[in-house]
C-alpha cells in the first residue's frame, strides 16, 4: 500500500453489511473523527478498517456522495492498476461470449462485474462507455485502454451525459477516446437489426436489459395488433412486427426516437405494419381510450417513476395510474406485458400494480410469465440494488 493511500474506518457494528457481501458504504457509516470525509479525494483509491482497525478491502471514493465509497477489491494490496481492469474485463467478457453468439450485450455491468460505477455496452466494434461515480471517473483512462487491450475496438466512446453525475458534480460530456464519433449504433436484438442514436439517445444509446422479455413476447405478437408504449426507439414494437404481429403502433415523445421506429421497421421489412403516436404517453392513452381502441397485446415500458425513497408514493400514484390506462386498451382475451426499471419497486409490488389496476376496471387476469434483466445484467447476490427490472405478462379476460 501506498504511504499516501487513504484509510477511512467504520463506526462500530457498519462492517455486517460488507462482510455479507455488500459493497457500498455510505457516509453516515464513517467514523469521520479518525478521517473527515471533505479531507479525501474525490476518486482515490483508500483503505476500508472496521471500528477495530482490521482491513475489509479497497474502495474508490465519492465523499460527496450519499454512497462515500465502494468496494472494488477485498485485497488490501489491489491497485486499481490497468492490469486490474483488464482481468475484471476479461472475465466479463468471458461470461458474455459463452451466452451469446453476436458482440451486442452489456459489457460491464458495474458492481456485478466487480467494477462499481462503470457500464460498457458493445455494439459490435463499437463500445459506449459510462462512469455514474467519481470513483470509477478517476481511473477512467485506465479503463479505456484496459478496454483497448483486451477487444481492441474499432471505436470506444464514452457518453458522459446521465444526470446521475449532477449528484458528484461530475461533468456532463460525450467523446470518442478511440476512432470517430458514430452518429447510430448498429445492433441485432432476437434475430432483428436495430440502429438508434448515440448523442440524442437515452442510457448508452439501447436497452439491452430487455432482451429476454422482448423474446417471451414474440409469441403473443403473431398475428395481434399491437401498442407499445414508451416505445423508444422499436425494442419492442418492431420485434412484435417481425415476429409476426398484423399492425404496431408506438408510443412516444420523442421526434427523434419515433424517426428511429419507421427506420427500423423499414430495416426489417415491415414498415407497412408500423404506425407512431408522438406526444405524453398518458394523454395518447387516454385518447386512445375515448377513442375506443383496442388492442390484442399492449406493452408498458415505462423510465424509473421512483429513482428516490422519498418518490415512492407519487411513483407508485403513477404507476397505477398508467397501467389502469394500458389494461383498459387490451382486448378481452388479449394480452398486457408490464414493465419497470424503477430499482425501488420490487418485483411483487408491480404485480400488485398490475392485478389492482385490472381489478378496478372489473377485468379478470392470468398471469403466465415474468422476466428479469438478461443475463448480460448479472445480479449480485449480496447487493439487491443490481437487480432492478422485472415484467410481468399476463392475460386480460373481462370479469364473469
């Protein structure tokens, strides 16, 4: 260890949590009378001590964070050297290449790959990089040409750009640390090619998450018309197409991401099934109501309506309410896929959602299916927080 490394100490009794297999530390379990946070670098390496002064690991700090510092290593002498983050991508990538046949997937999924804070997505030779705390943003050259060594990429942009990094005050910022800046992103998704934006699109630019769910869909899509809400860029609506389904129609307020829709749908052949709703997802389904449209399979994908503990109630307000509008637009008989990314609503607490909201417009379901994240979004057995997606399929029958 270096004469310089910080070492910050836990209070008496903070320890449990890490030593079950936790990584995170927040603030108020510092011992700040043996290192005051606002003394230690934002982004260092430092030391981990319990109250008694034994060594639980290496962290990468963010003292202004609520989380102060996360675990990369349970190793006291583990530098957060290039050769670190090579052999953390390199078993990554062994994982993905063993599950799937082409180079599109999550890379790195932070601390379920063992790098906190970092998110590699690939597309193909393309790799989009995010760092989400000054921890991770510190070693981020590192990273890159960890990156570059072990898949030697023709391109490797890093898209800065989450409003997570406010939190830090970490700056917001797209570039390209290797080859050009590409205006799209090239992938195949369940057999079907895709392309969607890099600097105007959301996250990395997709969302691989949804990759095992969208498959359980397909079935239901062959010969259905179909509404796909918070549609994006097509994940779902133009997989419903190819796999079958008569007419799609997407939801969405984005001008750029519904122009992404026609141009996949186009890509794949079925741009005569393809037809957009621009606009609030909310007002275009209650619109839809009056208008009396009904469809035999409705899809909600909706962003996290609960990114804080304090947002609970109103994000579960809104969850009700959205999904008391979906259910209403699905055929008697039909089928209704309800999806959340909100880490805060256990899987359980949006199958309570989804039944209440059924019942309160006198509709009876069947549950048949749920789905989390792919594979390519590892989970942490220790840390609940790396599993945060969850759909449920079910079957919409009127009440008899």
């Amino acid at each position: 260890m270096s004469e310089s490394t910080p070492v910050i100490r836990l209070k008496k009794n903070e320890e449990r949590r890490l030593k079950a297999g936790h990584e995170w530390i927040y603030a108020n379990e510092i011992d700040t009378r043996e290192q005051p946070l606002k003394s230690l670098p934002a982004g260092g390496a430092c030391m981990v001590e319990d109250h008694r002064g034994k060594v639980l690991g290496r962290a990468l700090l963010s003292p202004n964070s609520l989380i102060a510092a996360r675990l990369y290593s349970r190793d006291a002498r583990q530098e957060p050297s290039k050769s670190f983050f090579k052999k953390r991508i390199a078993e990554a990538l062994a994982m993905r290449e063993t599950l799937f046949d082409e180079p599109f997937y999550r890379l790195i999924y932070g601390e379920a790959d063992g790098l906190p804070g970092l998110v590699v997505d690939r597309f193909g030779d393309t790799l989009v990089v995010q760092c989400g705390t000054a921890g991770m943003e510190a070693y981020l050259q590192r990273v890159v040409e960890a990156l570059d060594a072990v898949l030697d990429p023709a391109c490797i942009v890093v898209k800065n750009d989450a409003s997570v990094r406010a939190l830090e005050d970490l700056p917001i910022y797209v570039r390209a640390e290797k080859g050009q800046l590409p205006a799209v992103l090239s992938l195949r998704e369940n057999g079907v090619d895709f392309q969607a934006p890099l600097e105007e699109g959301q996250k990395t630019g997709w969302f691989f998450d949804h990759r095992a769910a969208r498959a359980r869909m397909a079935p239901l899509a062959k010969g259905a018309r179909v509404l796909d809400v918070f549609s994006y860029c097509g994940g779902w609506g133009v997989q419903a197409a190819v796999a079958g389904a008569e007419e799609v129609t997407c939801v969405d307020s984005s001008t750029t991401a519904l122009d992404f829709v026609h141009a996949n749908a186009e890509r794949n052949g079925v741009a005569e099934k393809m037809r957009t709703l621009e606009g609030d997802a909310t007002m275009a389904m209650k619109q839809l109501v009056s208008d009396g449209e009904k469809f035999d399979l409705v899809v909600l994908d909706p962003p996290a309506f609960i990114k804080r503990r304090k947002d609970f109630k109103n994000g579960l307000a809104g969850y009700h309410a959205i999904n008391e509008l979906a259910v209403r637009l699905v055929k008697p008989g039909g089928y209704f896929v309800s999806a959340s990314c909100s880490m805060l609503l256990p899987a359980e607490k949006l199958l309570d959602v989804v039944r209440a909201s059924a019942r309160h417009i006198d509709r009876r379901l069947q549950v048949i299916g749920y789905e989390g994240q792919g594979a390519d979004h590892p989970i942490h057995p220790s840390i609940p927080e790396t599993a945060y997606l969850k759909s449920w399929f079910s079957r919409v029958l009127f009440k008899v």
